[in-house]
C-alpha cells in the first residue's frame, strides 16, 4: 500500500485569543492608539471615563475594519461587487484611488 498526504487546514491557526487574527490585532492597536490621543487629553480635564469610552470606540472601529467583511446583500447592487472583502482592503483601494486616480477593472467577458 501506498501512502498518502493529507491535506492539513491550517484556517485559524494565526488567531491570538479566539477573536483576533494577526491583522486584526494590529488594527485595534492601532484603533486604541489613535483614542488614546482623546484619552490623555480627557484625562487632562479630569473626564477619564469618557476618555476611555471613546478609546474603546476608536478600538473597536480597528477591530472591525481588520475583522469583518461586507456582507453580499443581492438587494444592494454594489454588494454584489464586493460582497465577501475585508474591509481594510476595500479602505485601501480606495486610498490609492484618491492618489492616483487611476481604477483597473477586470471584468471576464461571458460568449
């Protein structure tokens, strides 16, 4: 008899704590980085939960660009186009769009 290999899937073995890939980590941290600005300046004026609450906002609004992806809604046409990609990559191409203005579309031609 002959041996064979098994494929492994190797789907979620980046993830730290369950919830977090690599790439959503870094966009949280990031995301906290960015309210911890607000914090220290709340902190200054004695408002330290408020500080925190919009920190929490800005880490969430990084977790979320890093981890979901847009839904496929068939009622909305352009969910259609780009249904199934992560946020942060939609973000991204846009940013180049601005600075370029330039857009490649592949569209596959049907016979």
């Amino acid at each position: 008899m002959g041996t064979y290999y098994i494929p492994r899937n190797y789907r979620g073995e980046s993830r730290i704590l369950y919830i977090f890939t690599v790439k959503s980590l870094i966009t949280t941290a990031i995301g906290a980085m960015i309210g911890s600005v607000f914090f220290f300046v709340l902190k200054s004026m004695n408002m330290t939960p408020v500080g925190l609450g919009i920190m929490a906002f800005f880490a969430l609004i990084g977790f979320a660009v890093g981890a979901f992806k847009i839904p496929t809604i068939v009622a909305i046409p352009i969910t259609k186009k780009i249904g199934g990609e992560p946020i942060g990559e939609i973000i991204l191409r846009y940013a180049k769009f601005r600075k370029t203005r330039k857009m490649y579309v592949y569209t596959k031609e049907e016979k």
